[in-house]
C-alpha cells in the first residue's frame, strides 16, 4: 500500500516585516475580539441588579448606583444593535486570529488562502470597531456628565480640585473617540497591508509549489 503523500514544503520563510504584521495582527485580533464577546454577554445581563450591587467607581454605593444606572440608561437603546455588532466583531477577530496564526505556522497550508482570509476579516474588523467606537462615544457622552457631578460632591473635590472636572463631559468621548481611531485605523492599515502587491509576492514565493493548488 503505498503511503500518503507528504504536504508540499514551503519554499522559504516569510519576510521578517509580514511575520510581523501577522503577529501584530494576532495580538490586537485576539484582545478586541476577546473585549467585544465579554461585552456582548454583558449586554444579556445589562439589568441584573447584582451588575449594579458589584459596580464600583467613586467608592459610594449611593454614588455608584446613580453612575451605573446614567450607564445602563445609556445602553438600554443601543442594546441590540450593539449586542448584533458585537457579536459579528468577535467573529472576523476569531478569523483574524487564526488566519494570522497560520500565516505565521502554515502547517502544509497554502499561505495565500490564509492571506486572503486575513486581509478581509481585518477590513471587516475595522468597520466594526469604528461602529463600536461611535456607540461608546454616545454612551460616554451620556455617562460623563453624570460622572462628573458624583464626583463634585465628594471632599476631596471640594473648591479648586473640582476645576477639572468639568472637563469630564467631553474627555470621556474623546477618549473613546481616539481609542476607536488608535484600533479600527490599526484594523485597516494591516488590511491595506495585506492587500498589497508586495505581500502578494511574497507569499507567492514562500508557497512555492503550493501556489499551484490556489
């Protein structure tokens, strides 16, 4: 009987700077990915009161209850879509993820499959996080004011300490705002990259005879 013939080999390594955006990509795949599905089971659980009963920010219950609840008013309208876009996020991350991985531990697998699958799930995944970003800006927005006016009434933001908090309505979005930008623009550069005729190339000659199977 004769045995099964062994997968064709690569015929090289990969450039050092793809095998690093692939493993920029795994990384940042995995963490939003991982960020976005713990979310979305949080949004089933959104009114179980022992959510608000753990809830801690200032270190007042009274406090933190009137937070918790300005923060789940604020999701209540948004908790469906945002549930339906989070889950799809974790999904292309979950295609990300490996798809990144393989480029960088193929295992006999045709390298330009996984690049095809890679620059797609990244592009997707960019559009969903910018997606994710502008419905936490609404809810900081919402949020921040709130958050600010807890804080005036405790002592030590009594008198000039309280100065910067009314900063908080609008740093709160902007913070989230730049973060959006810092991962979804991160998300679409890799995309770009892997899309590109030079990446093409390169995993054109790194599949060797596997090439031929695509």
């Amino acid at each position: 009987m004769t045995p099964p013939a062994a997968p064709a080999p690569h015929k090289g390594p990969l450039p050092r700077g793809l095998r690093f955006a692939a493993f920029v990509c795994l990384v940042l795949s995995a963490f939003t990915g991982f960020f976005a599905l713990s979310e979305c089971l949080g949004l089933s659980q959104l009114e179980d009161p022992r959510n608000t009963a753990h809830f801690s920010l200032v270190g007042d219950p009274v406090l933190d209850a009137r937070i918790a609840k300005a923060q789940i008013s604020a999701l209540q309208p948004l908790r469906e879509s945002r549930a339906l876009f989070l889950g799809a996020l974790s999904v292309v991350c979950s295609l990300a993820f490996v798809s990144a991985g393989r480029l960088l531990r193929p295992d006999g697998l045709p390298l330009e499959r996984m690049r095809r699958m890679l620059a797609g799930s990244t592009i997707a995944a960019a559009l969903l996080r910018t997606i994710d970003g502008a419905q936490n800006a609404v809810v900081a927005q919402r949020t921040g004011p709130v958050i600010a006016e807890a804080l005036k009434t405790l002592p030590e933001f009594q008198g000039p300490p309280a100065a910067p908090l009314e900063l908080m309505a609008w740093l709160l979005p902007a913070t989230t705002i730049g973060l959006t930008a810092l991962v979804a623009g991160s998300f679409a550069v890799l995309g770009q990259y892997f899309q590109s005729e030079r990446v093409r190339q390169a995993i054109s000659l790194s599949d060797g005879p596997l090439a031929n199977e695509e």
